[in-house]
C-alpha cells in the first residue's frame, strides 16, 4: 500500500472515452493528461494535480501577498503568481483610512492576509473580510499552490497537528506561501519540505507526526 | 576486418538502426522552475526552463495566451575548434524552429498574459544538437509543470553511401550525404520539425522518416522513464 499513487508525464492515455477533470484535455474523444504529476480519479472525474505548478488566482482565495508599490489609487501586490495583483484604497480596510495613513501601514515589503475579490482584467484583492489581515513578524516559506491541501490534510487534520505539536501560528495562503511564527522556525520549514517532496506518498500524516517528534526531542536535548 | 563478416556498422561500431546512449538529468538547477540535462552520445544539451512569469516589455503580453521565448545557445569550447561567443545567424535559427515546435505542444491558451522562457546550453557539439536540444527542452517543460500535449522526441536520419542510418553522429553529419532531423510528437502522430540536407528520391525520403520515427519512439519511451524515475528517487 505504500506507493498508491500513480505517477503520469504529458499526454499519458488516461480513459478512452471523453472523462471531466482538471489537468486533462480531450483529443480525438480520447482523456489524455495535461501534466507531469499524480492521477487522481473520483467517481467519474479524472484529474491530474501536477508536481509543480505556478499559482492561478481564483475569485474567493485567501492569499498571502508581499506589497511592492503603491500607485495611486491602488497597493501593487506580489503574490508569486505571473500576474499581479491590486489592493485598491478603497478595499484596505471596512472603515475609511486615509491615504496618509495607508501609506505608512502597507509600506513596501508588508505581509498581508487578503481575499481575491474580482479578476477580470486585473485581480483585484480586499482587505474588507473579518480574517484579513497585516502580517506583522514571523517568518515565510513556500510551497507549490497545487499541494496547499496536503499541508492542510483532510477537514483540517494536518495543519492542526503541526500546530499543537510545535505550538506554532500557522497561516496558509492558496497560493502556497505559508506564515508562522513560533520558536522551532527551521523545523517547520524542514516539515513544508518533506511535505512539498512526499505529497504523492500515502500515509504522509503519520510520517510527518513520526517526525516532528523526533525533531523535538533533538531540539530539547533528550 | 569488418568487410568480411559482411554486416556493414558504422565508424562508432552501431548498426545502421541503432540510436546512440542516451542519458538523462533532472532538476539540475535550483533557480529555473524546470531544468533538464540530455545527452545522446557526446552531444550534451542542458535547458532551463522559467516561467510563466510577468511580460516585460509590456507591449509584447497577449491578453488570450502565453508567448514563448527560446534562446539557443552554443558554448565557446563545445566544438572542437573555439566558436566565437554571442549572436550568430545559426543560432537564431534553431531558436526559432524549437520555438515554432513548443508552440504547438504546449497549451498557451491556459496562461494568458504570461510569458515562458526556454534557455538551451550546448555543451558539447557531435551532430544532433537541435534534437538533443528538443529533448532537454521537452523534458525540462515537464518538470516546470507547463501544460502539454505530449512530451516531444526528436532523432535525425541520414543516409551514408548507400545506406540509410539512424541517429546521425560525428563525421556521418558532415561527410555524409543526408541529414534529415524531425521532432516527433507521438499522441498525435504529428511531425512537428523537419528539416533536411542533401539529395534523396522519394521513396528513400519516406523510409528516413519511418527511421527517425522509429528512433522517436525509443527516445520518448526513454524521457517518460526518466520522469518517472526522477519522482520516485527524489521521495
């Protein structure tokens, strides 16, 4: 049972007939993979969830960005996605701020917590919703976007586990940048990790709970 | 003594069907988001791939796909006499055939206003850099985790005397009297490069190409099995 997953390169035949799914396209009424990555079947569905990806921006995301620039009217904020994104003044908070003021909490090289609320030519994020937030101390790590629900484990269960484990604050973006701040900072990045290069092997939890342990009798001495 | 026992190889001890060692690297830069590393016997191809990334100059996005960019480049102690560094007319060249390759490989449509980089290093130069550097290219596009049609394989053919060989290498590319290199995307049996040296009648030109198809097929069997090696190593 240790290898469940089955590993795919590009245009590897996935069904013969015409199946719905992501990273898959349809030729000659044939379902062929898009991606180099893992095969993902449910019910009907056939998907492949690539190793590596860039992260797409979708509209109800909460993303971790990095303000870069302010340009009237908006924030230009880098949320390592191809394309940009924009903090407009009026998003940045549910009460009226003024420019001045503004300017000095989102300087360049900030942290924020924020939601994508529209892309259309532009993607546009708000600051408006009750969780956004300025991420202020801490430190950062990444992970690619396509495995943010292995950190987060099924209803929750990974992310919680590192954090009563470590008794660290953990913060998750969508788009694969992940916050924390707490007093084992290199062990949480060494967990990222093992967790960015072992998605694709089952019973990951249990691994990653095995060594957090043992890291943390390292780390005290035992 | 090779004439007596009457099977003629060539100046490497091949057969005359037979495609040269292939070798291939993975992940070979930690900077690039894919990067690959493919040798078909003494020729050496590394591509980096980077990207989807930001247009700059703006003026060259395009709102309803991705551009790609490929610049192939031959380094100075590749041959064996020094190549002058920087532009040549060669070079621009093949960029622009590779580039015309991936263009119908990759899906463009799924990263609109983006822009992907293809940057191919020859390292060492014994015929068949462009295929080498098809092959590198395919197989760092993979990693980087760009959606494609296929993986492209890419072999030449050529013809020496009378005889009609695969996988082109050394003194057969300039003393031989055809060179003729394809890139070949098997899900949907298409050619996607052909180009050709020399004077062949039809039916031998129809022949070369089920040769280098042939010799396509093994290289793209070689490139999955490496992707796939490369995952289950790194775990």
């Amino acid at each position: 049972m240790e290898e469940r997953y089955v590993i795919v390169t590009p245009g590897t035949l996935l069904a013969t007939s015409e199946k719905q799914g992501d990273g898959t396209y349809i030729y000659n009424g044939k379902t062929y993979s898009k991606y180099f990555g893992i095969l993902k079947k449910s019910g009907n569905k056939i998907s492949v969830i690539p190793f590596q990806q860039s992260y797409k921006p979708r509209k109800g995301d909460k993303v971790i960005g990095i303000i870069k620039e302010f340009v009237y009217p908006f924030f230009i904020v880098d949320l390592l996605s191809p394309i940009p994104a924009y903090l407009y003044l009026t998003n940045i908070s549910q009460y009226p701020m003024k420019q001045d003021k503004a300017i000095k909490i989102f300087s360049p090289g900030t942290l924020i917590f924020a939601e994508i609320i529209e892309i259309s030519d532009r993607v546009k994020l708000s600051m408006k919703s009750k969780d956004s937030k300025v991420l202020r101390g801490g430190r950062v790590t990444y992970i690619t976007p396509a495995k943010v629900p292995r950190v987060i484990g099924r209803g929750g269960s990974m992310i919680k586990m590192i954090a009563e484990k470590t008794k660290c604050n953990l913060l998750i973006g969508q788009n694969g940048v992940i916050w924390f701040s707490c007093r084992y900072p290199e062990l949480i990045i060494k967990i990222i990790k093992k967790i960015d290069e072992e998605s694709h092997i089952s019973g990951l939890t249990d691994r990653i709970s095995k060594m957090i342990d043992e890291e943390l009798k390292n780390e005290r001495g035992e | 003594m090779r004439e007596a026992s009457k099977v003629w190889t060539r100046a490497d001890g091949r057969k005359a069907e037979e495609i040269r060692e292939l070798r291939a690297e993975l992940g070979i830069s930690k900077n690039a988001s894919g990067s690959a590393k493919f040798c078909m016997g003494n020729t050496v191809a590394i591509a980096y791939v980077y990207g989807p990334m930001e247009v700059i100059p703006k003026f060259l996005e395009q709102s309803e796909k991705a551009i790609l960019e490929v610049n192939y480049n031959m380094l100075p102690f590749s041959t064996e006499d020094r190549k002058k560094p920087g532009f040549s007319r060669r070079g621009a060249e093949i960029s622009a055939v590779i580039k015309r390759v991936f263009e119908n490989v990759i899906f463009l449509e799924d990263m609109p206003k983006t822009k992907i980089l293809i940057n191919i290093d020859i390292l060492n130069a014994d015929a068949s850099t462009r295929c080498a550097s098809i092959n590198a290219a395919s197989l760092a596009l993979a990693s980087a985790g760009i959606p494609m049609k296929d993986l492209v394989a890419s072999c030449a053919s050529g013809k020496v005397g009378n005889h009609l060989i695969l996988d082109v290498a050394g003194k057969e590319d300039t003393e031989g009297d055809v060179d003729l290199p394809i890139a070949y995307l098997p899900v949907t049996d298409e050619i996607l490069l052909l180009q050709m040296d020399g004077i062949v009648s039809i039916s031998e030109f129809n022949k070369l190409i089920e040769l280098a198809k042939k010799g396509c097929q093994q290289i793209y069997e070689f490139q999955k099995k490496t992707l796939i090696e490369f995952k289950k190593g790194s775990s």
